[in-house]
C-alpha cells in the first residue's frame, strides 16, 4: 500500500513524498520512504517487527512532514 503527499503549493508544487508498506515473502514488515518530483527516489528502509511499529513510524514521518513547512501561530 502506498500513502502520497504532495505539496500543491508555493514554488515547490509538485514534489511528493510517498511512503510504501507492506509484508515481504518472509513476513517482515517494511516500510519505504521515496521522495522526489516525477520520480522519487528511495530515501529511507524500515524492517519492522509488528504492526505496532509500523503505525508508530508512519505517525511520526508523516505528522513530521506535514509541519515541516509551516509555522505554528503565536497565541499570546
């Protein structure tokens, strides 16, 4: 299964990151990190244990991209 980000917006539309999950032959969990514009490239590997990790990494790599770009307001 494969969960994609784009940015639509600014002078960096178009770029993407996606992240891949899956069980490979074996029964190993792996999850797949490629970022890119038209073809991504592999960015990061994860062999996991259980299911646990892997909704452990994908939470925080995606709750990490998500604000990446942008600022959190001031309240005061």
């Amino acid at each position: 299964m494969t969960i994609r980000l784009e940015n639509s917006t600014g002078r960096r539309s178009g770029r993407f990151v996606a992240y891949e999950y899956g069980e490979d032959l074996f029964g190993t969990l792996y999850l797949n990190k490629f970022s890119g514009r038209e073809k991504g490239r592999l960015i990061d590997k994860w062999r996991l244990n259980d299911l646990g990790s892997l909704i452990r990494v994908l939470d925080t790599e995606i709750s990490r991209r998500e604000e990446e770009n942008y600022e959190r307001p001031l309240f005061n």
